[in-house]
C-alpha cells in the first residue's frame, strides 16, 4: 500500500503523462527530486513496470480513483478459471463393426500373443505360495496342466470379445487380464461340466469384483461365446460328407476333361503323319 504522501506525489508525477522513452528511462533520481522515499521509490518503480509504455501512467480522468490493489498470487490463481471449466472433452465416435469381421480378419501371430498373456495371468492362482509343492500347505483341487484346454479356449474367446471391443473403441483400456477369474478357481471344488467351466471362465474374465467391465452383461457375453464356438467348431459329418462328394465329383470332372484333351491330341498327332 501506498502511503498518503507518496500517493499524492505520484499523482502528481502521473500528471505529466510521462509516456515512451521518458517512462522507460526512468530513475530513482527522478523519483527523489519528486520528494519520495526511497521505500517509496521501489513500490512506484514497481507499479510503473506493470504498464503499457505507449500508455499514460494513470489516466487524467481518473485522477481521484484509487491505485488498484496488489493481489496475491494465491488470489490471481483463484481467479483464473481451471482448463476444466473451459474445455470439455468430447470421446471419439464408437464405430460399429460385425463380429463376424473380427472372427475372419483376426490376425493369428496378434491373437496367439494375447492368448498367452491371458493364460500366464490365470496361471498366477496356482503360483500362490499355499500351493507351492515345497513350502506350500494346500493342494489345489484341479492342476493348471489337467485343465489347460479349457483354459485355451477361455482365454481364445475372450482375446475374440477384447479384439472387438477395441475395434469398435480404439481409446486407452486398462484392463486386468483375468479379470476376476481366480474368484471362480477359488469356488471351484471339482469340474463337471467342462462347457459350463469355459463359460463361467470367460464371464468372470469380463468381469471385476463389482461387476461386468467395458459394457457387457450376461446375454452379450453368452451371444459372443456362441459365436466364437460356432466359428471354431469342426465342419460337421454332413458338411464333411457334402464337401467329400463335390471333391469326387470335381476329380471325376477333371479326369475326363484330361481324357478328352489326350484323345484331341492323338488325332492331331496321327492326321499330321498322315499328311
């Protein structure tokens, strides 16, 4: 704060619209020939380096308004709204695309790769030190080797369901690769029905201990595993025997098209003997 002589003084200095060179070249001398202090000198000097050079120091009419007050840096940064007030972010358009598409297009290298990371993560519930065979003192009720196919398959059709997700979604996931799988190891006493283990397994994997992740619930998750189990399944015995009679029928075709060719040729071969 200024005090009152010093205020007035500067008053009386800003009257003289000292302005450009003048202004930039100011000096204490300057100032103590105006009759300031030299405590005063800094806080004016101060004041005169926060404005404009091209401008007045304070405007002739407003020579009865007060100096403007000092405010701390805790309060300009009060003040100044936050980035989050004044941006919004606005997430990409989600794509729709066939699951289908993914089944056909999916790279194999890709897929495999992601499929082991997954099978690593469940493998973690039998690497628990109570299950360790030297200093371990529980058995599990199944070995991660007994049940692997199972397993396999859990984690093929989830990479699948992963793999259509982010097709549709390319934004950052952070995801457990298991999901909440080993909450299922840990209630599982004995397998009965395999089919109903891989299903349990692949909605526990897109699940956490809340609930289902990035969307899903129960009738999506069941629609992608029939999917994916349709698409991996073995041609059936009618589609192997269909497939076994076009085969016959193609080799038949071919066979007698290459005895036509033969029987062409051996004409035209004895009719240039003959000419």
């Amino acid at each position: 704060m200024f005090m009152p002589a010093a205020k007035t003084a500067f008053q009386n200095f800003s009257n003289k619209q000292v302005t450009g060179d003048k202004l930039e070249h100011l000096t204490t001398e300057d100032l103590a020939e105006l009759g300031f202090s030299p405590s005063d000198i800094k806080i004016i000097l101060k004041q005169i380096g926060t404005l404009k050079k091209s401008e007045p120091l304070i405007d002739s009419n407003m020579k009865s308004e007060p100096l403007p007050s000092v405010h701390s840096p805790s309060e300009e940064i009060q003040s100044t709204p936050s980035p989050n007030e004044t941006k919004t972010y606005t997430p990409p358009a989600k794509k729709s695309i066939p699951f289908s598409t993914i089944l056909k297009n999916s790279v194999k290298a890709e897929h495999d790769s992601q499929i082991y990371r997954v099978l690593e993560s469940y493998n973690d519930w039998w690497n628990q030190p109570k299950f360790r065979s030297d200093s371990g003192w529980e058995k599990p009720p199944f070995q991660y080797r007994d049940i692997y196919p199972l397993l396999f398959e859990a984690a093929d059709i989830l990479t699948f369901i992963r793999e259509h997700l982010d097709a549709e979604d390319s934004t950052m996931k952070i995801r457990m690769l298991d999901g909440n799988a080993q909450a299922l190891f840990n209630k599982t006493k004995e397998i009965k029905d395999e089919d109903a283990f891989v299903r349990d397994l692949v909605h526990h994997s897109m699940s956490d201990a809340v609930g289902y992740v990035e969307g899903m619930n129960k009738e999506i998750v069941d629609k992608y595993i029939d999917e994916v189990q349709q698409f991996r399944a073995p041609p059936s015995k009618s589609q192997t025997t269909e497939n076994q009679q076009q085969n016959t029928v193609f080799q038949q075709v071919e066979e007698k098209l290459n005895h036509n060719n033969d029987v062409r040729s051996n004409t035209a071969s004895i009719a240039i003997k003959e000419t």
